[in-house]
C-alpha cells in the first residue's frame, strides 16, 4: 500500500486556504452589519484548524513526491473535502439549511455546476453571496489547474492530446501544478478583476459587480438574484456578460500565449474555431427563430446570444425562463448544454475536442469502407491521434452516456418525471446548472426535489467535474495495488 502522507498534507493547505477565504465574506457582513459574519467566524475557525491538524499529522509527506495513484486520490479527495468544509456556513447560523441542502449547495460551488436549493435570492445577506460566488471562482481556478496540469498526465478523457501543449512536463506531478497555477492564476484575476470593473462600470452595485465578475470568469453561474441574470434591465451588462463567459471557456493555455505576445495561436486552435462556429450557428438560428416571434431584432440577438452561450460554456447564467420558449427551444438547449466549451478551461460537459476526435474517427472509418486497402488514420489538428487518446476518448463517451443513462433511470425510481430526471441528470453530470421544465429550469431551482434525489444529482456534479474516469479508476482492483 502507498503512503497517503503527501495527499493529506495537500489536502490540508487546500483546507486552510479555504478557511482563509471565509474572511472576505466575513468582513464584508461584519462591516455591513449583518450577523452573519459569526457563521464564518465560526466557520473559517473549524476550517483553519481542521486544516492545520492534517497539515501537522502528514508533515511528513512534505517533501515526498506524488504517484500517479496519490494524484488520483488527491485530485479525487479535493473536490469530496472541499465542499464538506465549505458547506459550513450554510449549515450553521441563520441559514439553517439541512445537511443535504447545505452540501448538495457547496458541491455545486466548488465543481462550478449553479444548480441550487437557495431562493430568496434578493434577500441574503451579502456575505452568503459573496460566499457562493467565491467558492464557484476557488473552484473555477483549481479545475483548469487539474485539466491543464494533472489530467493529461493520467491520460482521463484523452485531455493527453494536450500534454505537450502547455507547459514542459518534466520532474513531479505536483512541482508542475504549483508552477502552472502560478502562471495561471495571473490570467484568472486579470480576468475576473477586468470584468468586476465592467460590471461596476454598467450599475452594478460592489456586492454584484464582486459575485458576478467571479462566478462569470469561473462559468459557474451561481447568481445574486432568484432572477439571474434577468434582474439586470441593461442590454450592456448582458452582451459583457456573454464576452466574459466565452472568454473563460477558452483554452486558458492560449490565453496566457494570447498575454505573452502571440494572438495568431489562439485562432489556429482547432477546437477555438469549432468552438466559435458552433456558438455562431447556434445564436444565429436562436436569434432568427426569436425575432420572428417577438419583432425586436435586438432582444432576439441579446437573448439568443446570452443564454445560448450560458448554457453551452456551462455557466447556467439566464435573463429569462427559455424554457418559455418552446419545445424547439428545449431540444436545442439540451443539446448545446452537451457539448460544453474548449478543453483546459473552466467550461464543463463533454468539450468540443471530443466530438472532433469522433467525427476524425468516423471520416477514418468511412474512408476505410470505401477503401478497404487503405489504412486511414484519424487526425487531429493535421496530426495523426494515437490508439491511447482514440481509446480515451471512447472509453469517455460510453462511460458519460452509461452513467446520465443510469442517474436518469435512478431518478425516475425516486419519483421524477421524465423530463426533470433527463434534464437534471444531464445538467448536473455536465455542471451545466439548470435543467429544463418548470421545477428545475431556469426560473426554479433544486429545493423542492426529495432528499435521495438531492444526494444523487449531487454525485453527478463530483463525477462530472472530474471527468469520470478519474473517479471510476478508484474502483479497480488493479490501481490499489503498488
């Protein structure tokens, strides 16, 4: 059996970074006047404390390097930790919220999925927004650090066809994830702090323009008002909105060669450019299919142009309940919200590189059927994908349909009709944020589901954040073994 010393010492300065995050919220109620600034007191002290006992119990580990095996835990244990601690403040104080409504919230922060139990939106103290947004933004950060840094080294998902692309890869796993998180990190506040001044800059108060700016950058869509995005009645706030998502669902590797000089990379990305059409084609049909029936050429535009990015990068933001808009409607955005955005980005869902490496798959096996002699290779990018990646990717694709298939029919078990279980487990699974129908779609939330209901869609945000499969391997007797 391997040592979990260096997984619990990480695990451990993850706790007491959380906790320290719990001042911001803290302060911002203790200055407002609101009694909430005890529940993270309290909070922020069993946190920091929880943290530092693990730090001191697995000191030893500090300078031990991390397996492929403790990776995995450690990638896996992150995102199970985190929300327990971060569930706090909504479990104790005035929120009183239950276990599992408490939990199902944080985990919907830290994997950046917006489904939530919370209504009364409007009326929260400041402190407990600032604390869902902050969570979504913390969370936001440390999965583009996994996809870029971690992910293609346990060749998950075929996230290894971009090994190469971003960073030299030499020496630990983690020395390497420290240094691409600092790089990062420089994109990730530019980002988030340029749209909180926009943001400040169209109406938005401190409070907003701080939630909003944060969970934009972190496309986790976790808003301050039941109305999401709708409660801003300026046109300027929703097309910057747009902006700030798209950019976030972009590779964030391309970004940081974008700030160093060399904006031509961007655009000769694959998976940008496909990115962008299908976004293209999308709000083009939205907005064509919308103006027709309102005749305001504009708000058909906005709309289409807002919630159709929303959902594809898998923010979950809306400015108003599409679910309205009719059955069409419905199919499209279930479909857009299965595509998600581009790899190594804060973006969710099945990503558009996959669905490239299949079609590069199928054009291969076409071209063999019409010429059986030949020995066709699928491409990516003009390069040759190799049998690991092409498996990777299939082995994604079955186990992502196999798994919304059975949360599907686990839900309609528990007492969901066809349409709430199908458009949850999918929103979910794909930390999309809202399903469809009049319960779980954008004009509801979560809160009225049953409690076993609640556990499974809570499952599905962790399965999904993490690609499956780094969870799944956890199950095989195999890995366990040294």
């Amino acid at each position: 059996m391997f040592a979990l010393r260096p997984v619990g010492y990480v695990i451990g300065l993850f706790v007491v970074a959380l906790g320290l995050a719990m001042l911001v919220p803290l302060a911002v109620d203790a200055v407002g006047g609101h009694d909430e600034w005890k529940t993270f007191a309290i909070a922020a002290l069993v946190t920091v404390v929880s943290g530092l006992g693990l730090i001191t119990a697995c000191g030893a580990g500090r300078r031990e390097g991390l397996s492929i095996q403790q990776t995995f835990i450690l990638t896996v244990l992150a995102w199970i930790v985190l929300p327990l601690f971060g569930a706090l403040p909504f479990l104790i104080g005035d929120q009183q919220m239950s276990v599992t409504d408490s939990f199902f919230e944080a985990m919907s922060g830290i994997t950046t999925t917006g489904a939530t139990v919370m209504s009364g939106l409007d009326f929260k103290p400041p402190g407990i927004l600032i604390w869902r947004g902050l969570m979504q933004w913390i969370g936001g950060l440390g999965i583009v650090v996994v996809a870029i840094a971690i992910l293609p080294e346990l060749r998950v998902g075929g996230m290894q066809l971009f090994r190469s692309e971003a960073f030299d890869t030499f020496g630990k796993i983690l020395p390497q994830a420290a240094q691409i998180a600092k790089q990062l990190s420089y994109i990730y506040v530019g980002l988030t702090a340029a749209a909180l001044l926009v943001y400040a800059a169209c109406g938005m108060d401190s409070v907003d323009a701080f939630v909003h700016a944060m969970t934009s950058i972190a496309t986790g869509g976790l808003a301050n008002y039941d109305a999401s995005f709708g409660a801003f009645d300026n046109p300027a706030i929703h097309y910057f909105g747009a902006l700030f998502m798209l950019t976030s669902a972009l590779p964030y590797v391309r970004l940081i060669q974008l700030a160093h000089g060399a904006p031509k990379v961007l655009w000769r990305d694959p998976q940008v450019r496909m990115f962008f059409t299908l976004i293209g084609l999308f709000v083009l049909l939205f907005a064509l299919w919308r103006w027709d029936a309102t005749g305001d050429a504009e708000y058909a535009l906005r709309t289409s142009l807002f919630n159709t990015v929303s959902i594809m990068t898998g923010t979950g933001y809306a400015t108003e309940d599409y679910g309205l808009w009719g059955p069409f409607a419905m199919m499209m955005f279930f479909v857009i919200g299965m595509i998600g955005g581009c790899a190594g980005s804060t973006s969710c869902s099945v990503k558009v590189f996959r669905y490239q490496v299949l079609a590069a798959v199928v054009k291969a096996q076409i071209k063999l059927i019409q010429n059986p002699s030949s020995v066709p290779r699928a491409r990516y990018d003009g390069r040759p994908i190799s049998e690991d990646i092409l498996s990777s990717v299939m082995a994604f694709f079955l186990l992502f349909l196999v798994t919304l298939g059975l949360l599907t029919l686990t839900l309609s078990v528990i007492g969901l009709d066809l349409l709430t279980a199908l458009s949850g487990a999918a929103a979910t699974l794909g930390n999309i944020g809202p399903g469809l129908g009049p319960e779980i779609g954008p004009s509801g939330n979560y809160a009225d589901l049953p409690t076993s209901a609640k556990w499974v869609l809570t499952l599905a945000m962790f399965l999904g954040r993490l690609e499956l499969l780094s969870v799944f391997v956890l199950f095989m007797p195999r890995f366990w073994q040294r």
